[in-house]
C-alpha cells in the first residue's frame, strides 16, 4: 500500500499557501460522508451463518 505519501512531513512556508492547506482540511471535514453507489454487503460475523453458509452446519469443530 501508498503510505509513505501518508506519513510523509510536509513543510509550508508561504502564509497564504498556508490559510489555502488549512481551509481546504476545513472543508473537506465538513464535507457529507460519501454515499456508496451500491448497496454495502454485509459482513457476515456469526460462526454457525458461516457455517451455514458454506454447507458445513452439521459438522462440529473444524
């Protein structure tokens, strides 16, 4: 994965380029949450709907 842009310092020393960074962080904080274009699946968390799932209900421990 890209993390190192992530973790990367950055350094601004131009006042104005400065209020530009910071009201930009504004906002994109204050922005509504992205709303998917497709219905989200749901994760399945429970041990015996997995194994109901995979056709595994009527076997113990595996």
């Amino acid at each position: 994965m890209a993390t190192s842009s992530i973790l990367t310092n950055i350094k601004i020393t131009d006042p104005k380029k400065v209020e530009d960074f910071v009201e930009a962080l504004d906002i994109s904080a204050h922005e509504p949450e992205r709303i998917p274009s497709k219905p989200i699946i749901p994760l399945v968390t429970n041990i015996g709907e997995i194994r109901k799932f995979m056709g595994m209900e009527n076997r113990e421990n595996e």
